[in-house]
C-alpha cells in the first residue's frame, strides 16, 4: 500500500510538471539557430570532444541524447555536430514541436526527437555516447530512478554531461518558491506579472537581490515562472551530487568548468586556507570550495559509468607521459593585454566563468608558450620551439607547471590520445 501511495504521488508529481511547461515551456522557443554555425570551426569541436574524452581520438560520428531537450537543445546539438546522430526526447509536447519546427527549418537530418520522459530513455532501446541532461533531474519526482534510466542508456566509454541546482546560491529562489505557495500565486499571466512587480520592492539585502543583480533575464516572465513557480525542484550540495552519482552507477569525471571549485583558482588560492584545502580529498576541496563562495547557482559535471575502465582515465602532471599532450584552447577564452598587473605579459580569462576573480596573468616567457597552442602541437613540441635547447630539460617543470594551470582555469583541454 505505501509503494501504491508513493507511486500515484510521483504520477501526480510529473503530471503536475509536464502541465507547468505545456504552459510555460522554458527556456522560451526560438527560431533562429545562426549562431550555432560558428561550431562550424573544427577546433571548437574537438575542444568540447576532448573536454568529455582526453583520452579517445577525435570522431564526429558519435550518437548523442539529449535526455529532456526542452524547446531547442536537442536542435542545437544537431547543428554544432553534423556529423553525429542526435536524438532529443521531452515529456512535453510543446518542446517536442518546437524542436521538430526547427529540425525542418534547418534540414537536420542528423535529429530525431520523440515524445517521450527521460524515466523511459530504456523505451528507446539504443545506447548512446554522449547523454546531455541539463537542468532536468532536479525537476523530476524520483531523480534517482532517472539517472538509473539514463545510466542504462550509455555506451561502454560513454560520457554524461549532467547539469543540476546547487542549494546555496539559490537559497533567495526557495525563500520565494515557499511564499508563493503560502499566499497561493499561480502561473497564470496576470499572477506572473504582479510577482515581478513585486519583486521590485524586494527589501534591500534580500538574498533574491544577489539572483536579480547578476541574472537581468531572471526578471523575463518565463524565466521567473521557471525558478519561482515550478511544481517540482530540488538542489544538491557537492557532497549531495557526488552521493547522487555514486547511486547512479556513475564516477565523476570533472566539472565542466572547474576553476570556480578548485583552491587553486582566483580568491581561493589567495585564502591563508588554500594550503590546508590542497590537502584534503579532492571531493572534499570542492565541497569546502562550494561553502566558501556560497553563490554557486547550479552544478554542470562529466560522469561516466562506474564499470568504465575510461573512468579511471585522468589527466596527469606528475611524469614525462604529459609532454605527449596536445593542449586545445578553450573557445571562450580571450588573452587581455592592455591594463595588466604588474610583471604580467597578459591575463587570460575565461568568459564563460561567473567569478570575476578567476582569471591567470603569464609573462612574457609564458606567453611566448600559449601562442604556440594551436591544438596540434603537443606540450613537448612546444617547448621544443618555444625554448632553445641548452634550456629545455630545466625549464620542463615550469612549462609542466603553467599546463597545469592552464588546465585548472579552464584555458585548455587535452588531447591525449597519443601520448
């Protein structure tokens, strides 16, 4: 009887969410995918390749899922891999239109889509090598029994991008969610547009204000009835996200953007603490790294299947084996070179970070060396040419040391296939 009970609860719960998004399908669609042709350029390609496998040689032909694609997503995967077979599914008719509406515009015959809820991905009956799930398993009735789903569906070697909420940046977010329910707002437009009125008299320090300061669109009404409104929604803490895949079957591989976890990066490495925290289990250096900054929205990650023997596979300073390297530049790095700290030849930063504090300073001999990265050249021929030869067996360790950095603040990623 408690399994009937809690089975009609988690029925009435994805219902629930399956109606929100008929009504307010989020984020809104769209009928423009032109900015995508930009991942045209094959090293922004093999940068994202290599971000999920270090160690496999690059490949256009793998077959992605975008498990829960909402109105465009499973669409823009298509376009930036032409060569991969993209399948969307959604619970939601709505975003199934959408996505089949841009299919046809842009002639993907690369996608397919199906209606269909990612806690049946099995009903699909393939595996696939890449499995996009973001912003999904946070909304659902039994996270757990979705990623399960999801897990079955990975190929041997497959890789997992899972994007789910972090508690403590949005603890403004559930402070509203619960005085929604209390005065019983709804979804409706009018409901929606006197909650952003609202907002505007929010008292100073409310810890909402931190949300609307650094997220302008977060005031745009399908956005609002997304974060505020929803039926369903929960966060993990990194010690909570870890647990989660650890029950999933899966092993961490990285975060998709790692600098704003790491003691090593931006204020964190400036903390007289920072020493004590490199210390620690690598698990719990990001966990203490999460406490610390206290604002993280959201948690984007890499996971594999723990039965992978590639789970096992990381990237590795310690010995010669990383001069086999070939280092890729991020596409959403920049190199600043006008009002620079001093003895700094650059500052190279990352746009796609949300910490401003995040950001690398080289001189001059280091950027002689990040010039050279042209996703060809492996770290050892770089210093071949970057360094005369009398100098290169010293300097190794420098040059060891500045990959390193690279790769924590998300600068670089690495082909590793051949080394």
């Amino acid at each position: 009887m408690e399994r009937e009970t809690r089975n009609r609860d988690a029925t009435g719960v994805a219902e629930a969410v399956r109606a929100f998004y008929e009504d307010h399908p989020y984020p809104p669609p769209v009928d423009d995918l032109e900015k995508y042709r930009a991942w045209q350029d094959p090293l922004k390609r093999r940068a994202e390749y290599h971000l999920l496998w270090p160690s496999k040689a690059f490949r256009e032909d793998h077959t992605i899922l975008v498990a829960g694609c909402g109105t465009s997503q499973a669409a823009k995967h298509a376009m930036r891999w032409p060569g991969a077979r993209v399948t969307g599914i959604d619970f939601s008719e709505t975003s199934v239109r959408a996505t089949a509406a841009l299919k046809r515009k842009y002639a993907l015959d690369n996608l397919e889509v199906h209606r269909l809820p990612l806690e049946r991905a099995r009903e699909l009956e393939s595996r696939f090598d890449q499995i996009v799930c973001t912003g999904v398993l946070h909304h659902l009735a039994d996270p757990d029994s979705g990623l399960a789903a999801l897990h079955d569906v990975l190929a041997p070697g497959g890789a997992m991008n899972l994007m789910v909420y972090a508690p403590y940046g949005r603890t403004g977010v559930y402070i509203l969610q619960d005085f929604c329910k209390r005065v019983g707002i709804g979804a409706s437009d009018v409901e929606i547009r006197d909650l952003i009125g609202a907002l505007k008299s929010l008292p100073p320090g409310h810890p909402l204000q931190h949300l609307l300061r650094e997220a302008p669109d977060f005031r745009n009404a399908a956005a609002l009835a997304d974060a505020l409104l929803h039926p369903c929604d929960r966060a993990y803490s990194v010690p909570q996200l870890f647990d989660f895949l650890r029950g999933g079957g899966l092993e961490f591989g990285r975060w998709v953007r790692q600098a704003s976890y790491s003691p090593r990066c931006g204020v964190m490495a400036q903390l007289p603490q920072s020493s004590r925290m490199r210390k620690l289990a690598i698990e719990d250096q990001y966990a203490a790294t999460e406490l610390f900054r206290g604002t993280m929205l959201r948690h984007s990650v890499i996971a594999h299947r723990n039965d992978d023997a590639f789970a096992a596979d990381r990237i590795n300073f310690a010995g010669d084996a990383c001069l086999g390297y070939v280092p890729i530049r991020m596409p959403d790095t920049v190199s600043v070179r006008e009002r620079l700290p001093a003895g700094a030849a650059a500052v190279l930063i990352s746009q796609s970070h949300t910490y401003h504090d995040i950001y690398l300073p080289i001189d001059t001999a280091e950027m002689r060396i990040v010039d050279l990265i042209d996703g060809v050249r492996s770290i050892g021929d770089i210093i071949e040419q970057a360094l005369p030869a009398s100098r290169q067996a010293p300097r190794n360790d420098m040059v060891r040391a500045l990959f390193e950095r690279l790769w924590w603040h998300d600068q670089v990623v690495f082909d590793i296939s051949s080394a």
